[in-house]
C-alpha cells in the first residue's frame, strides 16, 4: 500500500486488554447482557433435546413396538420448540438493542475525542482515516457484539452441552471421539495465525481506500482541471489491489481451514460407526444411543465449522477497536490545565512576550515575536507569504501550544485560560470560508437558539450581505449545499462576516478576509469591517495595504521576525519594510494613485 494512505500495523495493544476494553462498553447494560446469556444458554440446551428425543423414540417406542406415547413425545418436542424460538427470538431482540446502544455511545465518544484534538492531529491525519473509525470500525464492532460474541457463547454452551450428553449416552464412544481433538486444536491455531494477519491489514487498506477516495472525490474540480483522471485512476487501482490480495489471502486460508474441518467431523463419525458399529453388534450399546450419538457428534462440529466466519468477525473487530482505542488514548495536545482560571468575560488587550513556535521540531516560524494590542485597538499584520501572519493568529486561539515565550490576554497567560471559553470570545473571519449545509440562517447563527431570526437580519445588514440575501429566492432559508457550492467566494466570504458579528466577539481576527471579493463588495466589507471594529480588538492579516487607512497599528512580518512596528503614518515615514511593500501595491497594474512619500 502506498506510504502516503499506509497504517501501522505494529502490535499496540494485546487480545485480552482490547477485549477487556470492550466489554467494559456493556457494563451500563449489565443486566440486559445477563438475561440476554441466561436465554441464550436456554436456547443451546433447548436446542439439543432433538437427537435424545430421538433416542427415546428409538429405543423405548420403535423398537419394542409401543406407539401409544409417540403423540405424547412430538408434542413434549414441538413445546420444546416453541420455547425455544421465544427464547432465541427475545435473546437476538435484546443483543441487537445492546449492540445498536453501545454502538451509539463509542461513537459518540469518538466525535466528542476528535473535537478535542489540535490542528496538529489533524494536519498529520487524514479525514479518511477518521471516518473510517467512527463509521466503519465502530460499526465493526457492533458486529461483534450482536454476532461474533454472542454466536462464541452460544458455541461454548453448545459443545459443553453436548460433550456431556455424549459423556452420559456413553463415556467410552466419547473417549474414543476425542482422538481427533488434538489434530481440531492445532489446525485452528494455524489458520487463527495467518487469518488474523491478512484480516489486520485488510482493514488498514479499508482506511487507505477511504482517505484517497475522500481525497479524490473532495478535490475532483482540479483532478479533472489538470487532466489527472488517468494519474489517480492508477493510484486508486493499487490501493485496491492491495485490499483485493489480503482478502484472497484470507479466503486461501479459509479454504484449507473449512475442508480440515470436514475431515475431522468425517473421522469422528467413521470412529462412532466403527466402535459403537461394533459394540451394537456385540449388544454393548442400544441402536437409539448410536444414532443420538451420531446426530450430536455432527452438532458437535457445525460450530467448529462455523468458526471461520466467527473468527474473522472478531479479528476483524479486534483489528477495528485498536485503531479505535488508539484514535481515543491519543492525548490532547493543548489540554486545559488544572487550575484553569474561570470563564470570565475578557476585555480584549492581546500581548505576545518573545514567543517562538515550530510546527516541526526547531523549525521556528515565529521567532522572538513581542508585540501588544490594547483593548478597543486594531492591529494589521503584512508580509510576505510564509512570513508567519496566520500562524500568530493560531497561537493567539490556542490551535497550537508555543513552544517558548508566552501569549497574554488581559494580563493572563492564555495556557491559564479555558480553550473553549476563550475561543468562544473570539471570531475569526478566514479567506477560505467553510459553509455547513442548511440554509443561511443556520450557517450564521451555528445552532445559537438564542439568537433571534429578526436579529441575525440585522446583522446582515450591518456587514452589507443582506442585499444578495434577499436576492435568494427563498431569503434566509435558502439552502447551502455542502461546502457552500451553491455561493460564489464574495458571498460566503460576506455569510462569515456574518457569522462573526454574530457572536458578540471580543477580539475579532480578519485573516486576509477580502481577498475573495470584487471591488465594488470589497467596499461594501470595508464599511462593514470600520463598524465591526469598534468597540472590540481586532486583528487583520492583509493583503491589500490600501485598506489599512483605519487600524491603530501595523505590525510587517519577514521570516518570522517583527521587522516593523507602528501605526501606517510612522512606517511610511521610516521608508522601510511597508514602505516599499505599498509603494509595490500602488505601482501593480489593479492600483491607481501615486507613490507614498
């Protein structure tokens, strides 16, 4: 499989801790699980009563010539039957409902764990892989628990069932059954050696298969673009192979496995036929007993037969819940510190003191940053692509830890803060704007109940969106596709203005948010972001240095490094940096007007 769409398949975590794990999952439906395996032992032991009834008729009916109690004996099997259809039905009712509910709760747990994870877990992690374990792992899992487990009880309680039957029909057939036993165990453990390798990596191909078809199918616009059809058409045929040769792998071993099965059933039955055969003969044995012990011994190997597709349910459910569980044990990266100072409402004053960040190891793209916006300022970061203007937002809203220096807001040290409530008094409005589908109420809003319908309109009015709103033929609640396809870039880009104003944030973060748009809505947004800004600390990350008549100060990055800081006036006064990067701006061909001087 190629490197790119690849999974570990080290062994991470032992058999018994992940089986432990996952019955712990079933502990808050304990008493349903017991009444469940009560049943289901009602059902195995009901469902031997056939061959030994059978023996009676035999032996004390057929063969002496009494049919008198016959009737008596078919209706004492058909109550049998009934019995246990009820049981079996209530017993595979209950599981399933067990199942469905554990289910819902590790996948609930698995989402709520994703929400947690810092940018830095899902930059190195695909979306395919992470669906992949809450909807297709997850749902493994349930599997086993309403098949695979239950069908291995159900086994247990029928093999110990009969073994003791035949024990009591009689011991020395038994024995004699009991030759082919050791050569049942090792073929077993053979084919569980081989057929849980090839199942481990079959689901590891399922992710890879996942990821790139998510990939592929999200980024289809530049795929067919770029002529690339023929390109990833390959790449998707060889992760394809790569799943399709583990799961012939397993159907080889299947194959030999099913067959030795048969053989040793065969074997049992021709030792029964030829020992019990002759003790018959030699009157040591009644014929009801022979053909009871006959019938059991073929029960005794249908679950033996069975074990194949029992097995590759649970390895495969084995192989799903370490994927599973290690998505969970991975850690929080930016966890809240234990004494994380309450959720109070901030003023809004950000300070950075000789921060330093890497995203890899020491390749620092912040480097000794210092710099502090009052409250009620506005702040512009210019430079140069890859200069580090959106990574100082990242730090400020904790997406990544830094690793040196430190960032303040209102004098407190934002690792001391509640990540969530400090984000939640901060708007960012971004360049690639991420709409969800629902109608346009809905994306502004993002479930805030509160906030009343005539007050969103409001505030759509307020950032200048309302006028293509009420355009939509069906205003507020037009729908948004996925994405937001069915908007061009300057209206979604005008939606998360919205979106912002409508949490009531006390920092606001632009980050290059009109580079999407025309002139003529850029104008418009310009009105907006003056209103917007009031009254709040606002950060923007510009593009275009013409926009920044209004902000308090300006801060020019270069390489990670504060090369410039102060208000526009004073930077063209220096001539530096800003200088010469708007007097570039003034001189492209989009910009009339003359040089700074």
């Amino acid at each position: 499989m190629s490197q790119e769409y690849s999974e570990n398949l080290s062994d991470r975590y032992k058999d018994w801790t992940l089986f432990k794990r996952i019955v712990w999952y079933l502990k808050p439906y304990g008493l349903l699980v017991i009444v469940a395996i009560v049943l289901l032992f009602a059902v195995s032991m009901l469902n031997l009563a056939g061959p030994y009834f059978t023996k009676i008729v035999i032996d004390d009916y057929i063969k002496v010539s009494n049919l008198e109690g016959l009737d008596l004996v078919a209706l004492t099997y058909l109550g049998v039957l009934a019995v246990a259809f009820v049981c079996q039905f209530l017993q595979t009712y209950l599981m399933q409902y067990i199942g469905q509910n554990v289910m819902y709760d590790m996948r609930t747990q698995v989402f709520a764990h994703l929400h947690k994870m810092s940018f830095r877990f899902f930059d190195k992690n695909p979306i395919g892989k992470m669906v992949t374990r809450v909807v297709n792992d997850v749902e493994v899992l349930n599997e086993m628990l309403t098949s695979g487990l239950i069908l291995i009880f159900n086994d247990l309680f029928t093999l110990g069932g009969i073994f003791f039957v035949m024990l009591y029909l009689d011991w020395r057939l038994t024995l004699a059954v009991c030759i082919v036993f050791p050569f049942l165990y090792l073929a077993t453990q053979a084919y569980r050696t081989r057929a849980r390798d090839a199942l481990r990596k079959n689901r590891a191909h399922i992710t890879g298969l996942n990821t790139f078809l998510e990939e592929n199918l999200s980024g289809m616009a530049t795929v067919q673009l770029f002529h690339k059809e023929k390109d990833h058409y390959r790449k998707f045929e060889n992760i394809n192979k790569d799943k399709i040769r583990e799961d012939l792998r397993s159907l080889h071993y299947n194959s030999v496995y099913l067959p030795s099965i048969d053989l040793f059933s065969a074997l049992g039955v021709g030792l029964v036929i030829w020992y019990g055969g002759g003790r018959f003969v030699q009157e040591e044995i009644q014929l009801g007993v022979l053909i009871a012990f006959l019938q059991y011994l073929q029960k005794f190997f249908e679950p033996i037969r069975d074990l194949a597709e029992k097995f590759n349910i649970i390895q495969t459910a084995m192989a799903s819940s370490e994927r599973v569980f290690e998505l969970l044990d991975t850690p929080e990266e930016i966890p809240n510190a234990k004494d994380t100072a309450p959720a109070a409402q901030i003023q809004g004053k950000v300070e950075f003191d000789k921060v330093w960040f890497a995203y890899n190891d020491d390749d620092y793209v912040l480097k000794n940053i210092s710099f502090s916006v009052n409250e009620g300022e506005s702040l512009a970061i210019v430079g140069a692509t890859g200069s580090g203007k959106t990574t100082i937002v990242n730090a400020l809203c904790r997406f990544y830890d830094i690793q040196k220096g430190e960032v303040r807001i209102d004098g407190v040290s934002i690792q001391q803060m509640d990540k969530f409530a400090l984000r939640r008094q901060i708007a960012m409005v971004q360049q690639d704007v991420f709409l969800f589908s629902g109608n346009i109420l809905e994306n502004i809003r993002l479930g805030d109940r509160d906030l009343a319908s005539e007050e969103v309109e409001s505030i759509a009015q307020a950032v200048n969106s309302h006028h293509f709103i009420n355009n939509l033929p069906y205003k507020f609640s037009q729908d948004v596709r996925e994405g937001g396809n069915s908007l061009s870039l300057g209206q979604k880009q005008l939606l998360s203005f919205a979106r912002a104003l409508a949490v009531k944030p006390r920092i606001l973060i632009l980050d290059e948010a009109t580079s999407s748009v025309d002139t003529e809505t850029e104008q418009h947004i310009q009105q907006a972001i003056r209103q917007l800004i009031q009254g709040r600390t606002s950060i923007i990350i510009a593009h275009r240095l013409s926009t920044l008549k209004h902000v308090d100060k300006i801060l020019v990055m270069k390489k990670g490094e504060v090369v410039e800081y102060g208000s526009q006036q004073e930077l063209l006064k220096k001539k530096g940096v800003y200088y010469h990067l708007y007097n570039l701006q003034l001189e492209s061909p989009s910009t009339s007007g003359q040089k700074a001087t």
